[in-house]
C-alpha cells in the first residue's frame, strides 16, 4: 500500500530563518506531488506541484521553493523565512490525473 | 483567472436537517474531488467525481457533478453532530493541477 511521510510535524522558526521540508512517498512510481498552505482558518493555496523528477511548476512567486531530486521526494525550501510564511503546510500526491490526492499529516509552522 | 468558489463558507445547521454545500469553478473540467478537514488535521478524501452526471453516496453524505454548469454539489441529509467539520471541494484544473475551493466549515448544533 501506499503511504505519505511529512516532516516535522511542528516547527518553530525565526524571522529571517532557512527552512526545509521533507515529503517522501511510498509504494507507488512517478506520483505527481504538491505543496499546500492552509493559514489558520482559510482554504488551501497550491504553491507548487510537481509531475516528475526536476519537473516544478510553481503557483506562488514567493520567497519559497521547490525541488524533486527524487522520483518520491518533494522538499520546499526557503532561504528567509517571513512571519507571512506561518502556517499549516500539507504535501500531497496523486497516482494519475484520475485519482484524488492523497495527504500527509501536515506541518505547522510558525514564524516568530 | 482560475477560480474555485464554495458557499456558504460558514453553516450551522441542526441536527436531523437537510442542507446543501455548492462548489463552482470557472475552467472546463470533469474531475472534481471533495475531501473533509477535521480541526488540527489533515485531509481526507470522501468522493471523486470524475464525468457529467457522476452521483455518488457514502452514508449521510451524497456529492454530484454538472460539468456544463460547472458546479458541483455535497448534499446533507439528516445531519448528526459527527459530521462537523470542514468540507472542500477540489478541481483538476488540467496539467495535474489541483485547484481547491475555500472550504465550507460545518458546524451541527445538537
């Protein structure tokens, strides 16, 4: 069966901090796989999704980032973090176009 | 612009009602997912609709999707109080991107 990892599951950061997160797949090939934020009582904001290794489309011009260096590994980067970037980040992936998404647990960020 | 809107945003309703949530986007599509969020959580996916017509039902909950309307609907029937939480729809927007709505957050009073 296929299963999602998201970590950490809690994050605390300064202003002006890197960041990292980390989203691995399980028991599936060439998912597609996206990067959500959720900020506290909204909707979810697609940031990036991407269809293949080194392959990102990017829906958000921000100070983040996205890479794929491998088939099941999705990682969302910043090089400084803002307080604006505080939230619920979700990884998600899907088996093809016909298939809903799938959803890691999460990680909640905030920026201080 | 492509845009997924739901309404209402916000329902309080009373248990044993009948309601219903709507869900229109402005792109041609006919993959349309609805998931549930219960509070702190992650999502988890009740129903993939996935052609004009599609019905489909899983207990008290029952989605449709109308492709040429653009618009999708979740129907509540007989609500009970474990069915609080909020309820997005998404939509394939082609290219594998999946656009979602803002979400309608579900509250049933007693």
């Amino acid at each position: 069966s296929q299963t999602i990892h998201q970590w950490p599951a809690t994050l605390v950061q300064p202003v002006g901090s890197p960041l990292s997160l980390e989203c691995t797949v399980e028991g599936t090939s060439n998912p597609n796989l996206y990067w959500y934020r959720q900020a506290a009582g909204r909707g979810l904001q697609l940031l990036f999704y991407s269809v293949g290794i080194g392959q990102i489309s990017s829906e958000v011009p921000q100070n983040l980032s996205a890479s794929r260096p491998q088939d099941r590994q999705f990682i969302l980067s910043s090089k400084k973090l803002l307080l604006s970037d505080s939230g619920f980040y979700l990884c998600a992936w899907r088996r093809s176009p016909l298939s809903e998404a799938f959803f890691g647990q999460g990680t909640r960020l905030t920026v201080v | 612009e492509l845009k997924v809107e739901q309404n209402p945003l916000f329902l309080s309703m009373q248990e044993g009602k009948n309601y219903t949530i709507y869900c229109n986007y402005s792109t041609t599509s006919d993959r349309l997912y609805w998931y549930r969020q219960d509070p702190g959580k992650s999502l988890e996916s009740l129903f993939v609709l996935l052609s004009n017509g599609a019905v489909k039902q899983e207990g008290r909950l029952m989605a449709s999707l109308d492709t040429k309307a653009r618009l999708s609907t979740l129907h509540i029937t007989a609500a009970v109080h474990d069915l609080s939480a909020t309820y997005f729809c998404a939509v394939d927007m082609g290219a594998q991107k999946l656009v979602f709505g803002q979400g309608t957050r579900l509250t049933i009073n007693p």
